[in-house]
C-alpha cells in the first residue's frame, strides 16, 4: 500500500473531499474509486494530549458501493508514521548533527529526552535508508546548492555519506527538511 503525504490538514480535507475525482490506484480488491474518507486519525501523545497524523480512507462497501472495506492511511508530511516524534523533532536532531553537535546532545536536544538510546537507532535506520535518499539527492541540482562544508566531528566522520545527503537536503530544504523529503518523495523519510 503506497503511502500518501499532505502538507497541511486543509490540503488533506481538500482532498478526501474531492476523492471521487481523485486519481488514486484502485484498491487491491479491484474495486475502482470506491475511496471514501473514514475520517481523522491521532497519534496519542500523553494521556491529555493527542494530535492529528493524518486520515483514512476507505473502500467503501455500504450505501450500494461494492468496495471490500479495506482502509488506506494518508498522513501528514509533518508526521513520521513509525515513530512517535513528529518530523520536525527529527529535522532538530539533524540540523544539530550537521552543526557538530554531538549525538547524544543533538538526540536530547531535539526530544527534551532523558535517555539517548534512539539517537543510535535513528543513525542506523538513516544509513539503511541512504539507497532510498540517494535517487532524490541526484534529482536535485546538488552542483549549484551551497557548497558543504565539512567539520571534523567525531559524529560527522561515524558517519560521513549520510551527513553529507542530509546537509544535502537541509541546503535545499532548510529547516523543513524531513517534512519536505516525505512531501517530494511520498515516501516515509524514517
Ligand atoms: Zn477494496
């Protein structure tokens, strides 16, 4: 099921408002333009606080529509489906890695968390992705962005062809840079 990102909630309504118009790809089931909205999804933040990730739509199977009922999640550019920070959390922790700041504090930094233990993860997950950035990196003009700098930190040299992607994408991007790949790519950044 391919993914599908909005840049704002309005954008989003705009959308499933207009889904018997939409090009979307029929369903596995066959069924074609049968896509109705099933309304808001949340991502559950504490137990106060929950905000908008996105919408769902469904294959719709009443009111003599002959879907299978199967849904579809769209999401929010701003919202990372896997993990429970937002985009822009993430974008922290990469801009304070490009600047030199080093893992542990860029991690905290971004999340306000007292435990580190993602920021390797993320690392991780970030160079297993490079393969998916790498067709969006040579997509862009990288010639004429802004010369990269490179700084001798100890987390720029663990982990250098990623860093260089990413400041790649933040001279493109700037500070939206998570936001804007999942935007461009309709894919998930993590
Ligand atoms: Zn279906």
């Amino acid at each position: 099921m391919r993914l599908l990102f909005f840049e704002s909630i309005d954008s989003l309504n705009q959308f499933t408002r207009s889904l018997r118009a939409a090009t979307l790809p029929p369903c596995n089931c066959g069924a074609d333009n049968h896509w109705t909205s099933h309304g808001f999804t949340y991502k559950q933040l504490s137990a106060t606080h929950r905000c908008v990730v996105g919408k769902r739509i469904i294959c719709a199977n009443r009111c003599g529509r002959t879907g299978c009922g199967a849904t579809r999640q769209l999401y929010l550019s701003s919202t990372l489906p896997r993990i429970h920070y937002r985009a822009d959390v993430l974008t922290l922790f990469i801009v304070a890695l490009i600047n030199g700041t080093p893992i542990h504090s860029a991690y905290q930094q971004a999340t306000q968390a007292n435990s580190h233990r993602h920021a390797y993860r993320w690392l991780h997950q970030m160079k297993c992705r490079l393969v998916n950035y790498r067709p969006q990196l040579a997509s862009m003009n990288t010639a004429n962005s802004t010369r990269i700098t490179t700084r001798s930190t100890r987390s720029l040299l663990l982990t250098e062809p990623l860093m260089t992607t990413l400041q790649h994408f933040q001279s493109h991007w700037a500070n939206k840079l998570v936001q804007q790949y999942q935007l461009t790519t309709q894919a998930i950044f993590l």
